[in-house]
C-alpha cells in the first residue's frame, strides 16, 4: 500500500485539474453558445434506435412557432388510441422538419390541408392524418419508426417526404447496426449531425455514438473547429468544389463529405426506402413517396448550374422509385404552377402557400390512386 500511494495521489492531482479544467471550458462554452438564443432546442431525447426523436407532451417554442407533442412525441396532434375507431379512415404522414411544417403553424402543414379536403363533405368515413414528422428524421428513421410503432396505430396509407439535398447527406453521417441475418435492414441508427446534451439542448457536430462526452458543448465546439481546420488545411477539397453542388450542410461537415460518402448516404437512403416499401407491402399498406424539389431548382436564370443539379438529385431518386416499382409523386410541377421559389421560407422549406399547393395535389392524387377503395364522397 505504502507503494501506491505515492502513485495514487500523483494521479489524484492531476485528474482533479483536469476535472475543473473541463468543467470550466463546459460552463464557457454552454454560456456562449445559448447567450443570444431567442428560443431554446429543448425539444428533442436520445432515441433508443434512432438519435434523437420528439419530446413526448412537449410544449415550447420551434421556429418561432408555438409547438406542443403529444405522448407519442407528435406536433399538435391529440393523444389517440392504437386502434382506430370505426370508420376512421388513418393516414400516417412522415418525414424531416418539410413535413413537420418547420416555421409555420401546424394548422397549415400539408398533413393537415389534405385532411381537411378528405373530410370537406360529411360521410360515414372520417380521415385522420397523423403527422409524425420531425426535425433531423431521414428515410432510414421512417423505416425503424415504422416497424417498431407507426403500424401499431394501424394506417391505412403512408406518405414518406423526402428532400435530395438535406437527406442524404444526412444518411451519409449515420451507422446502422444491423442484423447479421439482414445486413440490407437498419436494427438501430447510430451517430449522425444531431445529439441531446446533458442540459437537453439539441446540438449539432459529427456524431458516432452517441458517447457520453458527444453530449457536451466542449466536444462540439473543438470537433467542430477541428474539423474545419482539416478542411482547410486540405490540399483536395473532399466535399465537392463545384459551384453547382446544392448538398445540405452545416459547414463543419465538409471534411467529411467526400464524394464516397455522399454515395454512401443515397446508398442508405435509397435502402430504407425499399426496406420500407417491402414493409408497408407485406402488411397491405398503401404507399406513397413524395419526392420534394429545393427551391435551387426554381431560382433565376443566373443559378442554371445550381437549377440543373438540383433537379438531377429529383431526377435520380423518382429514377429509383421508378426501378423499383415505388408509388412516387414529384412535386416540380405542382410547386412550378403554384408560384416556385415563391413557395419556400428558405432553400427547402416550404411557406403556407406551398404547403397548400402539396397537400392539394396530395388530395388529387390520393383520391383516385393510392386507395382506389377510398369512400370519397
């Protein structure tokens, strides 16, 4: 004992600096990083296979619009039992912040216009469409979402939203772990762009785990930077140099963003999407991808390279659905009539009005096709 003695207080002092150092550089780092926040991403847990998911009886503020969840982590949506009553028609509604109706109402988000035109004339049948999309979801979420509570809720039709530019490279940030049986099926998703900190503020850095100290403003702050610096110093840029390019990042990422990984996210994109048609086939559910354009494929003259990448990223994944025999509607046309870059908040978002430009030509399309049984008055 008289030996370790000298060996465990030496350690004790220098983890103990150590421990005040950190928890120092915590504290400054937190302080910074939330001094001029005007509202607070307390919205988001860590999921138990996905990264984060929804609050369950959440209310705050998102967007500067007032949001609230009910307890299945849902926006504005009442508390529901899993078996639908009679004649309640259910229509599951997923996808990332487009389709939670990132900074408008959710009165207003396309989930809710086409309810509101199923049930425009009174009838025996009620329809309820349930949006469970959120902030940060991808394609690969949907999947797992689906399997393991969506189709506990019964739905009778799915509509799956996806955005080019944003999802994949937001698949190209995550793991799945997989059933060695299935290796072509997310089990559970790992890392990605988003964590919960300890004080349960959403972040955002280059996410494996997540570990404990991915959960710290300390950790996101010097990956972020050291992250940078490599791209910085790098003398071949690894995320893509042209102009043209319109892949969604937060600038950190760009180090990592190598043209292999960017495949790698349409790899994992365009996976989960046959995982969940398959899925959705085997248990008699209707089906319907709905494929968004950014608003890069509307914009002036000047931005031809920037409209032509965008739309080629539309292009390739309705050429997928295509393929593989996937129910798809790719709303170009619809937003193209309907006003264009004129519908968005910013490069993906869409505004009230081009929420209402999709959840009409949803009602269109759904009333003769994705349930041809549809009671539609």
């Amino acid at each position: 004992m008289k030996r370790f003695k000298p060996f465990f207080f030496g350690l004790l002092a220098f983890i103990v600096p150590l421990a005040v150092l950190l928890g120092c550089l915590e504290i400054i780092f937190r302080h910074l990083d939330l001094r001029n926040a005007r509202e607070f991403p307390n919205y988001a847990v860590n999921g138990t296979y996905t990264p984060v998911k929804i609050k369950s009886n959440h209310r705050g503020i998102v967007a500067g619009i007032p949001v609230s969840t009910n307890r299945n982590g849902l926006r504005d949506e009442p508390d529901f039992e899993p078996v639908p009553p009679p004649n309640e028609f259910r229509i599951l509604s997923m996808g990332d912040s487009i389709a939670f109706g990132l900074g408008i109402k959710s009165h207003d988000s396309y989930a809710k216009v086409l309810e509101r035109r199923l049930n425009e004339n009174e009838g025996s049948s009620h329809y309820y469409v349930i949006n469970s999309a959120g902030p940060g979801y991808s394609p690969s979420s949907y999947y797992l979402f689906l399997r393991n509570e969506g189709l506990q809720w019964q739905p009778r039709a799915v509509l799956i939203e996806i955005e080019l530019t944003n999802d994949v490279t937001d698949e190209a940030l995550l793991r799945w772990e997989v059933d060695p049986a299935r290796p072509d099926r997310p089990k559970v998703l790992r890392g990605g762009r988003y964590v919960v900190a300890w004080d349960g503020m959403l972040l955002s850095a280059y996410i494996r785990g997540p570990y404990f100290y991915e959960k710290t403003y300390t950790y996101v702050e010097l990956s972020r930077r050291t992250l940078d610096l490599l791209y910085r110093l790098s003398s071949t840029k690894p995320f893509p140099a042209d102009p043209s390019v319109t892949y969604y990042t937060l600038g950190y990422e760009w180090y990592l963003l190598s043209q292999k990984r960017i495949e790698s996210g349409w790899t994992r994109m365009f996976g989960a999407l046959q995982a969940t048609n398959e899925l959705l086939r085997q248990r008699g559910v209707s089906f319907l991808l709905m494929i968004m354009p950014s608003r890069f494929v509307f914009e002036r003259a000047s931005e031809r390279q920037q409209n032509r990448f965008a739309q080629g990223l539309v292009n390739r994944a309705a050429e997928f659905a295509r393929q593989h025999a996937i129910p798809y509607l790719d709303f170009t046309e619809t937003i193209a009539a309907a006003g264009g870059e004129e519908l968005f908040l910013d490069t993906v978002h869409l505004n009230e009005k081009g929420n209402l430009a999709v959840g009409s030509a949803l009602f269109e399309h759904l009333k003769t096709r994705i349930v041809p049984t549809m009671p539609l008055r």
